[in-house]
C-alpha cells in the first residue's frame, strides 16, 4: 500500500478535504478550469482518461451543463469524490484501458481531456497511450492535455509526491513542447491553442485538433 493510500485510510471522513489542500498546493483548479472549457465543443461527449477522484470534473461540470462524460481510469476505485448534481453526467469505467474502452465503447467523443496523466505514463509508453487516445476520438474531436512542465520548487515537489506518497516510481514531467511533439507526430492533429495563462505556470494546458477544426 502506498502512503497516500494508508494517509487516505486513516483520514477517513476528512480524505476529501485533505486531497483538496494537497491539490490546492499545486493547482487552483477552478482557475484552470475555466480556462480549459473553453476549448470544449459545445453538448459535448467528453471522455476523461484517467479522471481519478473526479473532484476537478465537479468544476467542468459545474461551468458546462451542455457536457455529459466517461471516465476511464486504470484504478479500481474513481469518481470518487464527484458530487450528486453532476454525477449523473458521469459514466464510470473503473479499472479500464484506453484498449478496454475502445473495444466496449460504441462512441467517439468531441473531446477527450487527459488531466495529469501523462506524467505518470512511463516515457517509453507516452507514444502508444496518445495513438490510443486519438483513436477514442472523432475526426473533428480535440483533445486536451493538461500537465505540468518541469523545472522549480512546485514541480519538484509534486514528483516527490507522486514518487513517495501516491507511490508512482515512473513519474517524469515532460516540457510543452515535449507533449506538442508527440501528440503532432503520432497522428494529423495539430496544436490548436495554449489554454492556461502564466499564472498557472507550472501546470500547463495544450489542445490540439485535427485540420479543419484548427484555429486559424
Ligand atoms: C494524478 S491522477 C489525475 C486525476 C485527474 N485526472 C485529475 O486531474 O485530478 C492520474 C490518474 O491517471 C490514471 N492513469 C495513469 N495511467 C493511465 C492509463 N494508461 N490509462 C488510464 N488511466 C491512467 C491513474 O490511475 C490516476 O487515477
């Protein structure tokens, strides 16, 4: 058991609160949020790759009622922390691959949203899950990575987080630029806006859609 998991245990009622001081160290996530809506088509199907708890999706959803979700996640317990006026929005796919849920999936989304997942995807494997994601996706679909850039005391402690408490001994950040390349090498979409201002920094947002939908 990692140590997250033993904190999350002994925590019980008060995990929620606790999980959100954490993450308030290192996101503002209601900022952030409304930054990242704007890129999401309008009644979209979204799915979320690797939602986790679900708390920054109570926020999308909160700021976009048009948006209905699926939410896939490696972990056997997630949603977790999704409040009751918007879970109905939500479809959970707990313990399921981007393999898995394209094999049960009868539908492509207009926006797939993988929020702070890259990091934990081991490096020699990024390639693979992004031809994964896209395949989720519909042609006119964008997809949305959120992460954060390496390089100060704000990244570096949230490595050593995720290293020691949440107990991923893959993690590795990866720079904008980095998350552009491989996204625009591994299939025909194309970076089509930098979603999150410098306030933000180091947490970045990129989006990225095919030809025709592309901002000019
Ligand atoms: C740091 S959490 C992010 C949760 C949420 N997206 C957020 O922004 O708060 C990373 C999540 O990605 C999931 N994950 C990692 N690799 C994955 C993969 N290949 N497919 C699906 N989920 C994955 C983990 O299980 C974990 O729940």
């Amino acid at each position: 058991m990692s140590a997250g998991a033993i904190v999350r245990k002994i925590a019980g009622p008060l995990e929620r609160k606790l999980c959100a001081a954490y993450r308030a160290v290192f996101i503002n996530v209601h900022r952030c949020t409304e930054q990242i809506v704007q890129a999401i088509p309008e009644n979209a199907y979204l799915i979320d790759v690797g939602g986790g708890d679900g708390e920054p999706l109570n926020y999308l959803l909160r700021m976009r009622p048009d948006v209905t979700v699926a939410m896939l996640d490696l972990r056997a317990q997630i949603g977790m922390f999704l409040d009751p006026d918007v879970r109905e929005r939500v479809t959970l796919h707990p313990s399921t691959s981007l393999a898995a849920y394209r094999a049960q999936a009868g539908r492509r989304a207009d926006a797939l949203l993988v929020s702070d997942v890259m990091h934990h995807v081991p490096s020699q494997g990024r390639a693979v899950f992004i031809r994964d994601c896209l395949a989720l996706l519909k042609p006119n679909g964008v997809l949305i990575v959120k992460d954060v850039a390496p390089g100060g005391l704000i990244s570096h402690l949230g490595v050593l987080a995720d290293r020691y408490i949440t107990g991923d001994r893959h993690v590795a950040l990866m720079e904008p630029s980095e998350l552009v390349a491989l996204v625009e090498g591994s299939g025909d979409l194309r970076m089509s806006g930098v979603l999150l201002d410098r306030r933000e920094h180091p947490n970045f947002a990129i989006a990225f859609q095919g030809p025709a939908d592309r901002l000019a």
